[in-house]
C-alpha cells in the first residue's frame, strides 16, 4: 500500500514546494515586515518602528509625537504576547492584523497594520488604535492632490474604472465627485462632471444613482495613494449599486503626470 502511495504523495509534496516557490516575493518580504512590527512591539520600541514608516510619515510627524500616542495606547501595561497575521497584498498596498494581549486583560487588542510598497520595499504608512486620525501626514501639497484625485476620476469614469468597482456597473449620464473644499472643478473624456463640497452634496445632488467622494489622498514623494468612495443616492434603484463601495488607488508621478499603478483593496 505505502508503495502505491510514495509516487503519489511525493507529487503531491513537490506540487506544494512549487506553488510555495511562485507565491510573490513581495508577500513574504511583507509577512517578515509584520513580524518585525510585532516584536517591536513587544519589546515597546517605538523608535524602531517610527523608522519603519514612508519617508513622509516621518518628514511631517515628529518621533516624539508618534512616542506620545505609542506610550497612551500602552497606558502603563505590560505586554505578555503578540503575534501578527498578513491579510493580503493588493497592488502597492499590504494589511496585516496584529493581536496584542496585556497581562491582567482577558481580550486582546486588535492593531490593523497599512503597508506601502516603494523602491525602498515595504514601508509602514498606519496603525490604527495606536495613531489618532489627527496623525496626518502627506497631504500639504494641495496642487498634487488635486492632481491624484482628477487622475483617480479618469480612471474610475472610464470602462475599467467602472468594472473595477462593480462588474456591470453603468456611468451615470452625469458625474459627481465630491471634493472637501470648494474651488475644485474635475473633468471628464466620458461624461459632463459636477463638482460638490461636503456641505453642498446633500441640496445640489442631481438626480444620479451614486457619485464620488474622496475620502483620503497622501502624496508620499513620487507615490501616491487615493481612497475613493461610492455611494449610492436615493435614486440608487437606477444602478445596480445598492449600497457604499469603497476602493484604493496607488499612483505614480512621471514627467509630472500621477498615472495608475495598480488598484488596491475594496471594502
């Protein structure tokens, strides 16, 4: 029976050596990247994962702020065991969970960790519940957001775009784009574009099935990433998107122009 077996479980054996050799060698430098956040963590050194972040991360927040939110989230705590888990890598982008258990606490405490991947590897671009929202970094250019958000909206409000939100999905035959300060006016090669702040959306939305909103651009030297939302209006019956879509964009700048990377995670 065993030799019957060998020939077909040495197959087996070499088949998953096989897939295990083509898995993207981006995964696993990313996966050594969150073990790396969690040992550090552990070892409650800040300063180690400060240095692991986006060059613009570290440009516009200073280490002692980032210490500052490291040391309240600890709160004085000892912590006896962590361990991370990757999520996935979409386009430049990697999330991991991290699972950090203090002595005394029956539950654990969850840190979603946001990696980018630039010419220098995997870099840390956010942890959450260890960062406040008002930890902001990579937004000051205001002439190259706007440019990212418009090259976003070239995308989405062509063909690919709209398969890469929904397979099926139809542009309206007007396009709103919401942009959080007024001033902003975006175009389209497909569609007429209206252009609303987030004070304005609510009374001057025409009769469109969703629209978009972008929720959060960084410009991170020649990278940048854009989070777009999708949500659909009252009039959502006339699409089939019945509910809030959400996706990341990475981009880069070449000879001045922010061109599609790759797509990234939807939720």
């Amino acid at each position: 029976m065993l030799g019957r077996l060998l020939p077909a479980l040495l197959v087996l054996a070499a088949a998953a050596e096989a897939r295990v050799e083509n898995l993207p060698k981006r995964y696993y430098q990313l996966n050594q990247r969150c073990q790396e956040v969690a040992q550090l963590l552990a070892r409650a050194d800040g300063r180690s994962v400060y240095d692991l972040f986006v060059p613009q991360f570290r440009a516009d927040i200073p280490y002692a702020r980032f210490d500052s939110a490291l040391t309240a989230w600890f709160r004085g705590r000892r912590l006896i065991r962590v361990k991370s888990r990757l999520i996935d890598v979409r386009g430049l982008g990697g999330h991991a969970s991290t699972f950090v258990y203090f002595k005394g606490e029956a539950d654990y405490n969850y840190v979603y960790q946001s990696w980018l991947y630039t010419a220098d590897g995997w870099r840390l671009l956010w942890l959450s519940n260890i960062m406040g929202q008002n930890m902001q970094f990579g937004n000051k250019d205001s002439h190259a957001l706007a440019q990212v958000a418009q090259a976003a909206l070239d995308h989405l409000a062509s063909p690919d775009g709209m398969g890469s939100i929904k397979a099926g999905l139809a542009l309206p035959e007007t396009v709103v784009a919401v942009w959080p300060a007024p001033g902003m006016s975006f175009r389209s090669d497909y569609r007429p574009v209206r252009t609303l702040t987030p004070a304005s959306e609510a009374v001057r939305m025409p009769k469109v099935p969703f629209y978009f909103r972008f929720s959060q651009i960084r410009v991170l030297g020649d990278l940048a990433t854009c989070a777009v939302d999708v949500k659909p209006t009252k009039w959502r019956r006339l699409s089939s998107l019945r509910s809030p879509h959400s996706l990341q964009l990475f981009f880069d700048r070449k000879n001045g122009d922010w061109l599609l990377n790759s797509s990234g995670k939807k939720w």
